[in-house]
C-alpha cells in the first residue's frame, strides 16, 4: 500500500507546482480521491490499534511525502502547519475517522445482514464456542445502536408522490417564468422556503430562509454528516417549522441543489433514506390535513429577484 501510494504521488505530482499549478483545493480533492483509498486500501480489516505503530509510521512517511508535493516545501518542512494548510488529517485521526464510518455502515445495513449476523447467529463459525477473538467486526459491532435500514417495498420503488405534490424535473421556459413571477408577487398565504447549502470549517450545513407575503419570517441552521444529510435535514426542519404555523395553504420548497428533489423524493436506500422517511410523513400529515393544501418542489438561481442573497 505505502508503495503503491508513493507512486501513485509520483505520478499526480504531473500534474503542475505549486507556483503554476492546482491550488490547495484541487489538490486537497485530487489527494483524497487518489491516495487516501490507496493508502488506507482495506483498513476496517487490518487496522486494529495494537502494535501497529511501525506500520502507522510508514504510511504517515508516505503521506508526508504527498503533503510536501502538494505544498510545494521542502522535505524538512515540518509537516504539522501542512495538514492545517491542507485540511489533511494525520494518519492515526485518519485511521479513526475510517473506523467510526465503518461502524456508521455497520448500523444503516440490513438488520439481517450476513456482516451483522455472523457474530451471534452465524452456524458454520470458524472459531469453536470457548474461544471469542476480539476483531475490528466484534468491536465496530460493540453496543451498536439499533439498525437505521428501512426497507423498501420493491413494488414501490422509485419516486414519492401525493395527487397534490408537483415537482417538474426539467420545466420548460413558461414554467420557469411562473417561478420567477411567483417570487416578485408572492401570494399572501404561500409559505416560500428556500434551502441552501454551505460549509463552515469543513462542516456540513443546511440554511433555511422563510418568506411569506414576501417578508422574512424565519432563519434556521441544520449540520449533517454529509452535504446530503445536511439538506435533508434542513428541509425536513422546515417542514416542521411550516406545519406549527397557522394554515398554510400552499408550502413552495426552493432548493438549490439541483439534484436535492430527487434525492427527496426517491425510494431507494441511499445514506440519508431515514430523513427522507420524516419528510415523506411530514409531508402526508400536511397534504391531508386540508384538500386544499399544495406543496410544490422547485430548483432556484440566486441571481432571481426576490431569493436570498448568498
């Protein structure tokens, strides 16, 4: 592995300077994509955290390697302010962070799944009974939180709907005319939510602005694990915030993202699935509560007149 990712250095290294090349942040990007799956290649397996330094050490060599190719400095550079430049974590915290996301995997897989089952209910075990070795499963499954995996009925799979839900994909000009002028004269009882994404010391966090009558009436801030999880999070927020005012009659979502509705909507497992779930029930107990209550999805520009600024 510690070869394999010098080289692979080497190579990216191709690809400019510091003084006529990518900046920190491409860099940062290209690292993380190319050398930190080769460099950490299989870690839920292999890492335990016992006597484990030596090989700690060598892979923070080839690490350090990549931080003064990207930085630009020399080797004796110490590489304690690179990975503040960088947003590179060492290796022991890079170790960890690996870990922990295997144990987040652990809990949003099937209940019934063979990596969760086959501590306790496997019948072919490879151990005899008296004898339980400690393993990177038995820890990442210790006091592991109930299963987050919802299931889908495969008769079901696709996109969420309600008879008085609309979301167009891709509108046509005329559509997205109607948008635009809804914003410059808003109706009086239409709730505008709009939701945004920023990231704030390498968090993750959605915005929330509400309009209604085209006055601003709410803020709110929501932190996810992931930009997906902070959107979801956000627009599920929203909606609960929505439903504790007095009759809205038609809720409009404006997202930024212009791939957040279908990750909304869709019924497939994905990272953020049991979200989704609350804003689908948020959803139905707001639609049936009245026959004349609407919400639609739309997609945003900041540049239109009447969004929030950025």
């Amino acid at each position: 592995m510690v070869t394999q990712a010098c080289s692979t250095i080497k190579a990216v290294n191709l690809l400019g300077n510091s003084v006529r090349g990518l900046d920190f942040l491409n860099w940062r990007r290209v690292y993380n994509t190319l050398i930190i799956p080769v460099l950490t290649y299989g870690a839920p397996v292999w890492y335990t955290r016992v006597k484990q330094q030596g090989l700690l050490k060598r892979l923070a060599i080839a690490q350090n390697e990549g931080l003064h190719k990207i930085t630009g400095t020399f080797r004796t550079t110490p590489v304690e302010p690179l990975h503040n430049m960088t947003g590179i974590p060492p290796i022991p915290y890079l170790m960890k962070r690996l870990m922990l996301s295997y144990a987040h995997r652990l809990k949003g897989l099937n209940p019934w799944a063979k990596v969760r089952t086959i501590l306790t209910q496997d019948k072919c075990q490879y151990w005899p009974d008296h004898f339980h070795p400690t393993t990177n499963l038995s820890r990442a499954s210790h006091n592991l939180s109930p299963s987050t995996y919802i299931a889908t009925d495969p008769c079901t799979a696709g996109l969420w709907s309600h008879p008085r839900l609309t979301y167009i994909l891709n509108p046509p000009e005329t559509v997205t005319k109607q948008h635009k002028d809804a914003l410059v004269q808003p109706t009086p009882l239409d709730l505008h939510t709009f939701i945004q994404y920023r990231t704030h010391n390498h968090a993750h966090i959605g915005l929330i602005t509400i309009h209604r009558a085209g006055e601003h009436i709410h803020s709110d801030a929501v932190q996810g694990a992931d930009q997906t999880q902070a959107l979801c999070q956000v627009v599920k927020a929203a909606l609960q915030y929505g439903l504790t005012l007095s009759s809205p009659r038609h809720i409009v979502i404006w997202l930024r993202s212009k791939t957040l509705p279908m990750k909304i909507l869709s019924l497939e497992p994905h990272s953020a699935t049991s979200i989704t779930a609350d804003i689908h029930t948020l959803l139905t107990t707001y639609l049936n509560q009245n026959d004349a209550n609407t919400v639609d999805l739309h997609t945003f520009d900041r540049i239109w007149w009447g969004t929030p600024s950025k």
